[in-house]
C-alpha cells in the first residue's frame, strides 16, 4: 500500500524479520537505495486492514497508543482560508468563525506528525483542547524559545 504525503510516498509493509513476528512497518520511499524481491511469504492477520490501522492519523504515523480524541483549534482568519480550501484532515468541521479566527475541530489521533501540522502553522494555529496537547504543544514552543531568546549575535 502507498501513502501520499506533502510529495513524500510512502511504501507500508509487514515485517517478517524476527521469526514469528509481524510487524506493521512504515518505509519512506526518499531514502530507498536498493530493493530486491525475495521467495519469503507471510500470512496476512485475518482481521487486519489499512483502514482500520491508520483509522484516526495524521500523516504516515500510525502510533496506535494514542488513542482518537476530539481536537479544538483556533487558526486565524487568514490562515482558516487555506484550511478550508484544503482540509487537514477527513473529520474537520468549523464551528465558529469570525473576522479574526476560526475555531475548528479534529477526531483524530494527536501524535507527532499532527503536532508538527501545528509547529509549521505557527502563531496561526493554538490548541485549545485537549489540555494535555496544549500543555505538550506549549512545551515544544517554550523549548524552542530557549534555543533563541539569548541570541546576541
């Protein structure tokens, strides 16, 4: 199965490289350097699909520790135009709009590649619910921050 992200293609694939043990893996295709075909066969888990593995994501991370939640944004009103015009994600629904912001919501799984969706929105975008995701997005901004805010140069 193939996954298209941001001109990234993405090859999903079973592990068999343990002995009894199948492992769902996600391989960037940008970084591939050789590929050969081998006569090793595996049987799929009955019950298992696509679908259902990426059921809630964000991007290609399929962290299934992190459960579907719903999630509140509230993204300028500048920045809602695009987010509008090209979704972020299958459940976004706008619930409130006016001149300045739009407050949006998510059901999905708020992991890494999500956050990231924030950090590269910048100050457009702030996570109003879950606390624990405003919390944890606060922290990386912070984090950042000290990186910079004694630049002297």
């Amino acid at each position: 199965m193939y996954i298209h992200e941001r001109d990234n293609w993405t090859d999903f694939r079973w592990d068999t490289s343990q002995v009894s043990l199948l492992q769902e893996k996600v391989f960037s295709k940008q970084g591939l350097l050789y590929l050969h075909a081998t006569d090793e066969t595996f049987e799929m888990p009955k019950n298992w699909t696509a679908e259902d593995f990426f059921e809630g994501c964000f991007g290609i991370i399929a962290e299934q520790s992190v459960k579907i939640q719903p999630v509140k944004l509230k993204i300028s009103a500048g920045q809602a135009n695009y987010i509008r015009d090209l979704k972020m994600h299958e459940s976004q629904e706008e619930i409130e709009r006016n001149e300045e912001y739009s407050i949006f919501t998510f059901n999905l799984r708020p992991e890494f590649d999500f956050q990231q969706e924030i950090l590269w929105n910048g100050e457009d975008m702030e996570v109003l619910e879950p606390y624990w995701l405003r919390k944890e997005m606060a922290g990386k901004i912070k984090r950042m921050w000290n990186k910079y805010k004694d630049d002297s140069k």
